[in-house]
C-alpha cells in the first residue's frame, strides 16, 4: 500500500514542515525524521538511518534500518 499524508497527519506533529526528495514531510531530530501517515513506509520513503514512521491508521510504529527505503516495525498501539 502506498504511503499517504494528509494535513490531518501532518497537523499531528506541530512543527512537522520539511519535505524529503520524494514529497514525504517530516519533522527532523537532530540525525533522524519522524514522518507521520498511512500505509507502510516500506520500500516507498528513503530516510536516515534510525528514523520513524508512525502508521497513524493503525498506530505501529516503523524504525528505518539502512538509510534508504528498509523499514522493520518497531511495535504496534493496542
């Protein structure tokens, strides 16, 4: 599925105002983003190593594992 953001998953993070390459907006932390959407962000969104996308649909969380576009889930909201 492919990642989708919405100024509703944008207002989700106040000072969210950047855009990578690809489109995608994050809020940058130091070395990392944290990018907020729908849908995996796996092979879709290229980010720093140690980075993380919350799902915001289901509320599981990604950590990106290369610096490119490998994403494993951190963990799940129940």
């Amino acid at each position: 599925m492919a990642v989708s953001q919405t100024t509703a998953n944008k207002a989700g993070i106040s000072n969210i105002s950047q855009a990578d390459s690809d489109g995608y907006y994050y809020t940058p932390f130091a070395d990392v983003r944290i990018y907020v959407g729908t849908g995996s962000p796996h092979t879709i969104i290229t980010a720093p190593i140690g980075s993380l996308f919350i799902e915001r649909g289901s509320g599981v969380l990604y950590i990106n594992t290369n610096a490119g576009t490998t994403w494993a889930v951190v963990g799940t909201q129940t």
